[in-house]
C-alpha cells in the first residue's frame, strides 16, 4: 500500500518529464511514442506554447512549496526537444527558473538524438545550466538498426558528433542511452559507447509486454546480452556509471535504486505534454491506447490531483502491489517486479515483468559477483583518488560509503535508543530523508557515535540528532535532550546558550526554539562561510568537535567569524582559480571548517571519523588557508579509502621514517601523511607560477623540498612489504603523481 492510500499523504513528484515538441527526425522502428499502440501525439500541439510552459512552472512551483522540495529535475523531452528550436528552448530554461528561483534547486536536463546538436545549442545549454544526453545504440551497425532517418538514411555519424560536441564542453555531458537490441554484439556496444567517454549509460530494456513481447532467441537473451557487457565493465575497473547495474548494486545492499527499471522505491515522476495534459511514464503507451492518460492537465488540476491518480499510486505501493509471483520472489527487493510497463497483460499490471527470467538471472549474477564488498571501488576510481585527486564522482562514492556506515552506527545504538526518538528517525527516513541524511551528514556526529559504542555510553544525545533532523524538515517537536557546556547543541542547525542541567526539553514551534523551563536561553544558528554557492559550516559550538592532537577554538565572536568569511572566500577563489583540480572533490565531500586555537603559526588537521571536516588555525594569507584546505582535505579522502579497503595488514607493527617528521611513524600514519603531501607538493609546484620575487623562490624552494619528501616516503612505502596487493597499486598511483614532477624541482 503507498502512503496516499494509509493516510492521504501525496508522495510528492521530484522529477518532471516535459515534452517540448511533440514530432521527430528520425523514424526509429522500436519507438515507444510512434510506433506503438498509443497515437495520441497525433492530436497535440507540435510545440509546446510558452503560455503552457508558464502554467506548468507554476504548477511545479506550487507543488515545491506544498511540500517544502529541496531539489527538482525537469527533462526536456520529445518527440526530438531540439525541433524547438535555440529561442524557444531557451525561453522554456528561463520560465522554468524564473519560477523556481529561491524555492529550490533546479536540475535541468535534455534528451536527445543529437542529429540537429549544433554550437548555438551548446551555448543555450551552458548558459542555463542543462545537462545533455545523447540516445545512441552502439557502433554503427547498432544503431543502424534502429535509429534511421525515414528515408533509411544512418544518423549515427551525426549523433557521434554530437557527443564529441558535448565532450569538449564536458559541463553539459550528461551521458548516454542505449536501447538493448540482443541481435547487436554486445562487446561492440559496449565499447562504442565506452570510447565516446560518457559520464553514464543507460542500458534500457526494449518497450515490451504480454501481449506485445521482445524478440527472444532464447529464455534469458536479455540477460545474457547485459551479463557479457557487466562482466567486461567490471574488467575494464568500471570507466563509466551505468545505471542499471548499479542499480541492482546499491539495492542489493538495501539501498535506493536509481532507476524505475528495477527496485522497489515509489516512483516520483510524471509527464507534461506540449498541450499540458499530465500523463504517466511514457513507455505505458505500448500497452494500449490511452494506458498515460491521466484526464488531468496544468490548466485544471495541481499536481497533488494527479499524485492520488491510481495509475500513479501503483507504481508508488512497493512490494505489496506487485503480483503474488513477485511477493514471494527472493529478489523482489531488487528487482522490484521490473519496470512497470513490462507486466501489462490482457488488460492488467497484477503479473510479473515480460523479462522476469531475464531479471531473475541478471540481478543473481550481479548479486553473486559484487557481494565480497557492499561498496565497490573501481579501479578506475581508485587510480583517481591515488593520484591524489578525486572527483565529484569518486568523492561521491566516497560519501555514499559513509551514508552507510552512519546507518550501520545509528543501528548498533538502536538496543539504548529510547522508542520515542527511534519512532522519529522512521519518520523521518520514510518522509523527510533528505533532512535527516544532512544531519548525519554532519561529521561529529559519526565521532559521537564511534566514542559511544566504545565506552557503551549514554545514547541521549540522539534526540539532539532527531530534533535537528526535525526542525530542517519544518517540522515541530518537542524532545528531552541534551545539554553539553550549559548548551544544546542541535548538529547542523544551531546552539541554545545558557541552559541548566544534564537533559532538558526542548521546544521547536513554527521556527522558534526553546526549552521548556523558565528564563530565556539564547539561540544562535549555526555559522557558516561561504563563496558564491559553495557554503560550509563553521562549527565552534559542536560538544564532540574532534581536532586530533590541537584544542578546538572556543564560541566564535562576531568579528572572529566575519574574518573566516573574509579568507575563506579569498582561499575558495583562489582555489578555483589556480587549483581547479580539487575545487569539484572539495565541493563534493567538504561540508565543515572547524576553528583551531591559535597556536603561533599555521596549524591543521583532520580527524579520522569526521568524514567532512577539516579543523585549522586561521592563518594570516588566504593562500596558505587554501592550501591547508587541500592537504587536510588529503586525510580526510583517505581516511574513508580506509573504510573501504585494506591498502596494508593492519596487523603490521613497523614503524617507518617519514622525512618530514623526527619520531619514526606507524605505516598508517605514514600513509596518511604522504598522500596529504602530495596535495602540498602540488600546491607550491602551481604557486611557483602565480607569485613573483621573493614569494616564487619561497614556492620553488617548497615544492623542491615536498617533492622529495613526498617520492622517498612512497619508497618506504612501497618497500615496507606490509601493503596489500591494492595498497601497492594505490601507492604506486601515488608515486607515479609525484615523480611525473621531479623534472620540475
């Protein structure tokens, strides 16, 4: 049963299909709007209007305020989006954010052919923030297969220039999709796509059903044909995202699926045509003729009308609305019953997927080949992150990692925690997960947790955990909590000041909080820096901020934080500017700058369960700020490298010298502090160019002393024969950045 059906409450949409025209260029046999049974694109407008653009971003705006969204996608989507044109498509980008400005974030994306992609487009694309993806089957032979012009002509050489477009302005690169066709060579797929170096594919299932079924040399053809490009993918270290296998991944290990095609997560999705009628997924329309109708349109009804639709609920009620075949399958969580269109037969949803044998062995496979680990790492991946960068996308996969080991913790606590708080959690994992996710997000609070499993202690603070949680979501509560310092401090959130006693109750009503005694605690919100969109917070007031081996500085004066706003903004800038490299890992991964007490000169560190943060001194030049930030950056990286794979025997009980220090090191901490001097050598080797005089021979000076510093300890490293057989091709990675330098020192 979905939510609507239990209590009235609409799962609301987070991503909206719109369709700006509604014709195409290409006469693709396997068409799901043309060729199958649904013909209504017959009857609507061959553009949409910009007046029916302008409801639909109200009715978007409304829903984002109805129910308090942080963040919407929107598809522009066809028939071909590009027959538009660059005006109109333009005009659409500019309504769309006009609406949404201020409400929430607002993801733009295109699906495309590519045929008609040209340098105007791109530059449209650019200057409204859309990301662009390119359907393309495969090598020529693939694609030919399909995707035609109606004159039999191949498209196939303009797609490819398309792509090549969007790879030299890799900001609108969104990725690739791939309808499966098992007559094409799978490998040969596979690797066309690889080498056109997409961010992501998406293998998608031909539109099939019951009653219409795919074309099937044998019993698991689909299967089989995506197991032979798995199996290479996994060979080749995984060089690109493709979303169904990791998909079948991430919910093989109880996490959300990130595509309707398989698991068991509600759908949020709905479609606007060009006349502004609401539909439901797309593929529906080979079931049957009318199968996306909804009867309603962004003229008449809201979009929370359309959410209580039936044909919408069905794809948002979970296991319990799938077939009886499925209820019992021992991949349903996974699999999900597939992909919604695909059970439709003689007039009914109640079977399993047209593909079920196909999904059965494909999700087995997967399951049986990616179950040593629940967080994989790509070589690929792994050979970034040891070079001593990193990526948004290999950051990410970082941050997912400890996503779950947050959950692993705040299980483990789950025996001490009281009902009353963990009811709360659930709640706010069914319905406000992303408010809860940010603070947990929030680095000390996995160092509270580890510091509480180890000494057994008292599991109170939780409720600050909650109530933070809460109030993000807007919600109102009431809770015992806390109190640390004669404070309650609320992660992420803020701090009331002037509080008496072990655990009081707090009161959070409508934005204003309190505690429920007498007298009038202060509230201070939590402080921030920020440049431009890219904002931290800074925690001066968290009880369990961990420093390492320096005291944490004290509560913040006004003027102390106007002067952290001041150099963090001129380090971020000059970070952009002359190291781009780690600006994208830092956005991805960075969230908490904790304040040091001033210790005469410039101090750093990172601690090794606050995945996030890094804690310094306030030094006096913003570049020496930027620079801390990228080195303790470095520990924080490897530190969650750590939790996800053994790079030495943890047994090993040598101790090592490290050229920079005097007392002979642990080979973790020798790790640890090579790979974070790879970001300094890099830092000065970059500053040699942007200073001059006495400034550059300092940097050249620097750089020659860290690069030799940074290659001996990779020596030690690789020589100390306590490394895995991952940690020496880590190191090794390591060792590779470092000396590909040395003919500059």
């Amino acid at each position: 049963m979905t939510q609507g059906r239990l209590t009235g409450v609409i799962t609301p949409f987070r991503q909206f299909v719109l369709k700006v025209h509604s014709r195409c260029d290409l006469a693709c046999n396997h068409c799901y709007v043309y060729e199958h049974a649904d013909q209504s694109w017959r009857g609507r407008p061959k553009v949409i209007s910009l007046h029916t653009v302008e409801r639909v971003a109200s009715r978007i705006a409304e829903h984002v305020k109805q129910h308090d969204l942080e963040q919407i996608d929107v598809v522009l989507h066809g028939g071909e989006p590009l027959l538009a044109g660059h005006e109109r498509l333009a005009a659409i980008s500019t309504a769309l954010r006009t609406a949404l400005d201020g409400l929430c974030r607002l993801g733009l994306h295109l699906q495309t052919n590519g045929v008609r992609l040209d340098d105007r487009f791109c530059e449209v694309f650019a200057e409204h923030g859309i990301r662009v993806g390119v359907s393309l089957d495969g090598d020529r032979a693939a694609n030919d297969r399909h995707r035609l012009f109606a004159s039999g002509r191949s498209s196939h050489d303009q797609a490819v220039r398309a792509v090549e477009r969007l790879r030299n302005r890799p900001e609108l690169y969104a990725g690739l999709l791939c309808t499966v066709d098992v007559a094409n060579d799978p490998i040969a797929v596979y690797e066309a796509l690889r080498d056109l170096r997409p961010p992501r594919i998406d293998f998608l299932l031909p539109y099939a059903t019951w009653d219409n079924p795919p074309d099937r040399p044998s019993e698991t053809a689909y299967a089989d044909w995506l197991i032979a490009i798995f199996e290479r993918w996994q060979a080749d270290g995984r060089p690109t995202s493709v979303r169904l296998f990791e998909s079948i991944i991430r919910t093989g290990r109880g996490e959300p699926s990130l595509t309707e095609a398989v698991g068991l997560e509600p759908s949020t999705m709905i479609v606007i045509d060009t006349d502004g009628s609401y539909e439901l997924v797309d593929s529906l329309k080979v079931a049957y003729d009318g199968a996306p109708a909804t009867g309603h349109d962004v003229f008449h009804h809201a979009l929370d009308e359309v959410g209580s639709h039936p044909g919408v609920l069905a794809r948002q009620g979970g296991v319990e609305t799938l077939s009886a075949t499925c209820q019992e399958c021992p991949i349903v969580a996974s699999c999900g019953g597939g992909l919604y269109t695909h059970r439709f037969r003689a007039g009914s949803f109640d079977h399993p997927s047209v593909f079920c044998a196909d999904l059965f062995k494909l999700v087995s496979h997967i399951n049986d080949q990616t179950k040593i680990s629940p967080h994989t790492v790509s070589f690929s991946s792994l050979d970034s992150l040891a070079a001593g960068f990193g990526g948004a996308a290999e950051i990410e996969l970082l941050a997912n990692a400890q996503r779950s080991l947050r959950r692993a913790l705040l299980a483990a606590l789950r025996p001490k925690t009281p009902d009353r708080v963990w009811d709360m959690f659930t709640r706010l994992d069914q319905h406000h997960r992303d408010a809860l996710e940010a603070v947990l997000a929030h680095p000390y609070v996995r160092v509270w947790a580890v510091e509480c499993l180890q000494a057994d202690g008292e599991t109170t603070y939780l409720a600050n955990v909650a109530a933070a949680a809460m109030i993000r979501a807007g919600q109102d509560v009431t809770l015992p909590v806390a109190v640390a310092g004669g404070a309650v401090y609320l992660p992420t959130v803020g701090t009331l000041r002037g509080v008496d006693g072990e655990t009081v109750t707090l009161v959070a009503q409508q934005g204003r909080v309190t505690v429920m005694r007498e007298g009038a605690p202060e509230w201070h919100a939590v402080r921030t820096v920020t440049c431009g969109d890219f904002s931290l917070v800074l925690e001066d007031a968290d009880p369990y901020r961990d420093s390492h081996q320096w005291p944490a500085a004290g509560t913040l004066s006004d003027d102390e934080a106007a002067a952290w706003q001041d150099a963090f903004e001129r380090a971020w800038l000059l970070i952009e500017k002359e190291y781009p490299q780690y600006a994208d890992g830092l956005r991805s991964g960075l969230t908490t700058l904790t304040p040091l007490a001033s210790a005469g000169h410039d101090v750093s560190s990172a601690a090794r369960h606050a995945f996030g943060a890094v804690a310094m001194a306030r030094p006096a030049d913003p570049a020496m700020l930027a620079m801390l930030l990228i080195h303790e950056f470095q520990h924080v990286k490897l530190g969650a490298v750590f939790d996800l794979l053994d790079l030495y025997d943890r047994s090993h009980t040598g101790l090592y010298h490290a050229p920079w220090r005097e007392d002979l090191r642990p080979l973790e901490g020798l790790l640890q502090g090579t790979y974070a001097h790879i970001g300094v050598t890099d830092f000065w080797r970059t500053r040699r160019h942007a200073v001059e005089g006495a400034a550059r021979d300092k940097a050249e000076e620097e750089f020659a002393r860290w690069c030799g510093h940074t290659v001996a300890a990779t020596e030690t490293l690789l020589a100390s024969r306590a490394l895995t057989s991952v940690g020496e091709r880590f190191v090794a990675r390591m060792r590779e950045t470092v000396t590909s330098w040395q003919h500059d020192a």
